[in-house]
C-alpha cells in the first residue's frame, strides 16, 4: 500500500506568504512532502497512492483556536448552560425548570448568564434563595469573571461579612447594607474561597463532555487548541481528566497549556515550578505545556476591567493585578526558566502591563520568548506602536467584535473605542483569533469569528448594529490566518504547524467554499467537509 495521499483539484491556501496558493500538496503519514503545481505532485503517484479529489473545495491549514479553556469548559458545561440574550425573568425560570428536573442533585452550578442584566452592585443572593434555599447554587457569568451565588452556598463556603476580599476592588464579594456577602462574586481568587469549599463537579460528566466538545471542534475544523488555563481550584481534577483523555486517543487536537492561571503575584514562583513540572509530562507536539498564564484584570461587562478613568455607573475605578514594574518582574522571571507568557489584559491600565513587560524581556535579549496579550480589548493608541515594537501577539475573539448598545451603560464612550484590530495590524502586529471557550457567547465556531473580525457586526443579521470604529475590520485572509498560522507562532509550534508547507504535520480542514470568493456575510455559513489532524481524518461530513 502507497504511503503518499495526493490533494489536488482544489483551491488550496497555505498561509505561507511565500507561496499562498499552490495547485497540489502530498503527504507521507503525518507528514507534507509536497507543496506545488499539479505536474510536480506525480512524482508521488505510484500505483497505491491515494489521490484525493477537492471537487473545487477549498483546502487550507487546520485551525487552531488560540485562545480557548477546553478542560475548564468540560466542568462548568457541565450544569446549566444559559443563553446571553436571555434576561433575568428567562434565566430564573430556566433555574426554576433545571432545580425540579434535578432534586437528586447536591449543588447547582451552571454558566453564562449577561451579566449586564445587572447594576455595578451584580446580582443577588435573594433571587436565588427564592428558587432553593437548602443547597449550594452557584452561577457563572458570561466571561466567568463573575459568578452569582444563593445564600446557602456562602454558608457551605464560610464566607461571612468578616472574610475579607481578596483583592479588594478586583477580587472580592459585594456587599449587602450589613457588609454580609450580598451573592456577587467577582474574579477568581474570590471564587476560589467557595469552589475549594463545594464541589459541583462529576469526574465522568467532565470527562464525557471534554471527548464530546473535542469531537465538534473537529467539526468545525479546528486541529489545535491552546488552553488558556484553569482557576486553581481545579487544578487537580484538570490533570485527571487530561490525562485520561490523552491516554485513550480521545483527544482530536494539538493541545498547548499552562495549567493554572496565575491570580496573585506571589504565587507566580510556585506556577513557574508546577508548569515545569508539567512540561515533563507534557512535551511533545500533541500536548505541551509551555506558558504562563497571568490575569492582570477582569471584564468591561463584570467591571472589573483596569481602565484608565472610573466607570460610568458609579464612578469606581479598578487597578490591575500587576503594575507595570511587577509585570516586567514576573515577564523576566517566566523568560528565564524558558516559558511563553500570556497575559490577559481588557483594559488599557492592564494592557501597559503587557508593553511594559514585553519591553523588559525583550531588552533582556529574550527574543525568541512568545509574548501574548490576551483579549486585547482597549487600549492606549501609543501602546498599539508597542506591540509591534516589542513583539507582542495580539490574541482576540472575533465573535466579539459586534455593535452592543446594551454596554454602553457600562462603558459610555469606551464602548465605541474597542478591537482596534486594524490599528494593530497596520502597525506590524501579530493577530491571533480565539473564542475563549467556554465564554464565547456566541459559538466557537471559527468561521464564525474570522466572518465578525472582518465585518465587526453578528454573523446572520445584516441589520445588525456595527461595531465601533467602523474602520477597524480587518481582511479574510488576515483573520485566517489569525487562526491558523499566527496562532501557530504564539504557541510556539509555526516550524510544525499552521500551515501547508513541507515537512510541517498534515493538519488540514477542507471547506465546501472558497472564503476569498464568498460574500463576507456568508463566511459563518460554509460547510466544514473534512479535518484532518496528523494525517487522520478526525471528521468528515
């Protein structure tokens, strides 16, 4: 039997810029070994190879999602999943349903109401002590930077009016009148002191969900994913069900992670330890870990975001985790024990951060360290500069990038002032595309987000509102390769992956349509026909 499959017949994009188009590719196993014209493919015609036919289809490299929580996803998809356009009357009675189809359970947990349903003040216990009183209830918000919790489920915690915050302004508990936890939870290391206290979590569920969403993201084309990370409190079980789904095959992508984020500066030696550990374990190109993962602050839609003047509301004003001395501290620190960094950074305040670290490591002469700003949501137009200057991959979620008069409350004129893509993009930066998985809102589909990074409006609704400013869209061809190549370099897997070219892994998705050739507003619409991941078919329509 011939080693040698041959595609041809097709549109094939590379995302090589040396060569984007070629007529024929050809691969050995797991491997290219051939990128070109039709008559140079022949060479590997013997009489078993396999010549796969594209009908016309377009062919391009796999995609990778560079910015997604697979494992955490298994867990918190593992109880209520709300809808984001569903207000407070259909989320309670959606509780409501969920509590009386499940009285067996011990807790309740679920993921995704807006949380800008809410004022500054977030959601109320009450609410929920209306619905159960007797059990724990705990409900993440859209971005998972905020949760909303009943009374029973502070009491199972020990969190009373007299445990402090956190990190106060950042991390912490609203408070009612009495100072008593009001059930608003805001950022992880708040979350931390419930979910260490109550489990919510079934290994099996978790496990079965994490083979499930694996499998649909080979449905969508994706042959890689880059973990961003788990809240401490899940360390351990994130190990267990990684484990056994690497172990059983079950796992349909290249995997890249960093265990646990990092929420407090002087946990920072103790992450850098663990993911080294980690990383003798896993390091190979299916699963590595590589990077460090930092949240400098919260959400615009928990308030929690560090941006430069108070929030409208009430007019409070929020500080990063780390300043800009302390993030360059921790940048060299993670730089030297031969780690990536990524740094999740909504705000502009959080953004200097990134700048502030970058320029450290890279004056440092870490030049090869792949430095990422998370989310890139607003920032300072001198910091844009910046990110080419000190090689900063700006990581984003397309399907984001929609006009939403509902944050305008939130943010005012900020709202108006966000995914500069373009600006960052003209200045020389790196753009990587995400969905940020499980908090994607609406779907982690890729050909969703490269549609909405080019339009900056939802996918399905030509009447929909634009996102501000109008002149920030980028090109299809830059927001694939948003998610295929450039992905690829902030994981540090570009000489193996992202794509089409000799001796890179046979990582592939072919789509019924041709995405240069398509109205832009028909992107979200076309068929994924088949993904293959080193050499496999891992779908197939």
């Amino acid at each position: 039997m011939s080693r040698y499959k041959i595609y041809t017949n097709g549109s094939i994009f590379t995302a090589n810029r040396n060569c984007e188009w070629v007529e024929a590719v050809a691969t050995e196993g797991n491997k290219i070994v051939y990128t070109g014209d039709r008559k140079g493919a022949e060479a590997f015609c013997d009489a078993d190879a396999k010549v796969c036919d594209l009908q016309g289809k377009m062919m391009l490299p796999g995609f990778i999602d560079g910015h997604c929580h697979p494992v955490m996803a298994a867990h918190v998809l593992s109880g209520i999943v709300f809808d984001i356009d569903w207000d407070l009357e259909r989320c309670m009675a959606e509780i409501r349903q969920y509590v009386a189809e499940h009285p067996d359970h011990e807790t309740y947990f679920g993921l995704g109401y807006a949380e800008w349903m809410f004022d500054a003040k977030g959601p109320r216990k009450a609410l929920l002590d209306e619905i159960c009183a007797d059990k724990p209830m705990l409900f993440l918000g859209s971005g998972a930077h905020e949760a909303w919790a009943n009374s029973k489920c502070f009491e199972a915690a020990g969190i009373t009016k007299d445990t402090p915050d956190p990190v106060p302004g950042l991390h912490y508990f609203s408070r009612d009148e009495d100072g008593n936890p009001a059930g608003h939870i805001v950022e992880g290391q708040s979350q931390y002191l419930v979910m260490n206290k109550i489990n919510f979590f079934d290994e099996q569920s978790v496990l079965n969900i994490l083979v499930e969403n694996s499998r649909e993201y080979a449905a969508m084309g994706v042959t890689g994913t880059a973990d961003m990370g788990i809240y401490s409190y899940l360390e351990e079980p994130y190990y267990k069900v990684l484990d056994t789904a690497r172990e059983s095959g079950q796992y349909l992508q290249r995997f890249v992670g960093c265990t646990c984020h990092v929420e407090d500066p002087g946990m920072v030696d103790m992450r850098i330890a663990a993911i080294l550990k980690a990383r003798k374990t896993y390091n190979d190109d299916k699963f590595r870990m590589n990077f460090l993962k930092l949240i400098n602050d919260g959400t615009m839609e928990s308030r929690s975001a560090a941006i430069s003047e108070p929030y409208p509301e009430d007019g409070s004003v929020v500080k990063p985790l780390m300043d800009e001395k302390t993030a360059a501290e921790v940048g060299l620190k993670a730089a030297e024990a031969g780690l990536d960094i990524n740094m999740h950074a909504i705000g502009d305040v959080a953004a200097k951060s990134v700048v502030a670290m970058a320029k450290a490591v890279r004056e440092a002469g870490f030049n090869d360290c792949r430095i990422t700003c998370s989310h890139s949501q607003y920032m300072d137009p001198e910091d844009v500069k910046l990110f080419a200057r000190y090689n900063v991959t700006a990581n984003t979620t397309g399907v984001w990038m929609y006009g939403n008069p509902l944050m305008d409350k939130v943010l005012g004129h900020i709202n108006d002032e966000t995914f500069r893509m373009r600006s960052l993009l003209d200045a020389g930066a790196r753009m990587a595309l995400g969905s940020d998985f499980p908090v994607d809102e609406y779907g982690r589909e890729p050909l969703k987000s490269i549609e909405m990074c080019v339009t900056r409006k939802m996918y399905g609704q030509p009447e929909a509102p634009m996102l501000k400013p109008y002149e920030e869209t980028t090109t299809v061809k830059e927001a694939i390769e948003g998610y295929t190549i450039n992905n690829a370099y902030q994981m540090h897997m570009e000489a193996v992956t992202g794509s089409i070219e000799v001796g890179k892994y046979a990582d592939f998705v072919i789509l019924a349509d041709n995405l240069f050739e398509i109205p832009v507003e028909q992107i979200h619409e076309v068929t994924v026909c088949e993904t293959i991941m080193d050499g496999i078919t891992t779908y197939k329509a």
